[in-house]
C-alpha cells in the first residue's frame, strides 16, 4: 500500500527534517540541504532517494544543479485518509454542542 510507503519515510526523522527545510525554502540543492542536515552528501542521497521514490520529493535538473522540491501530495493524501475521518466526529460534536448552549443560553 502506498501510504505504508509514505509512512515509513516519514518515520526517519532526518527525512522529516529534510522535507522542513524544502518546506521552508523550496527548490534548494543537495550542497545546500547537506549543510543544514550535518550529515554526508551520501547520506542526504539516501534520504532524498527514498522521499523521491513515494513522491514527497521532486528533483529538477537546472544547468549543472538538482533542485529538490517538496511534494505535498501524499501528505495531504494521508491527512484525508487517516486524519480527517477521525476529527470529523469531534468537529460535529462541538458543532452540536455549541448550538445546544446558545439555544438555552
């Protein structure tokens, strides 16, 4: 299944961190996100490779450089499967309660 996938590279926190900071400036380089991660260039490869393959991560070649962009996607995918489905009742609940409060008050 795709979001175990998704999932389990968002388990690393390495790569959560990775994907923070292409959330905080999108389209940076591999110097560049090695740098803030203090980790080896082949290290954050790895890391990227695996964001790249469940599609949290898009590289784009400009001239000699690989920019890497954040996907959201399977993010979102993920909160309106697994998120979403489970707030709806509270959201409902207070919504009921709300209005009961305001029809005595």
């Amino acid at each position: 299944m795709e979001d175990d996938r998704v999932f389990k590279a968002l388990a690393d926190p390495t790569r959560r961190m990775l994907l923070d900071l292409l959330f905080q400036r999108d389209g940076q380089t591999l110097k560049e996100l090695q740098v803030e991660i203090d980790m080896t260039r082949f290290g954050v490869m790895k890391h990227l490779r695996i964001l790249e393959n469940v599609g949290l991560v898009v590289s784009k070649r400009s001239g000699r450089e690989k920019l890497h962009f954040l996907n959201p996607v399977p993010i979102r995918a993920i909160h309106d499967r697994w998120i979403d489905k489970y707030s709806e009742h509270r959201l409902s609940a207070l919504g009921a309660l709300k209005r009961e409060l305001e029809r005595k008050g």
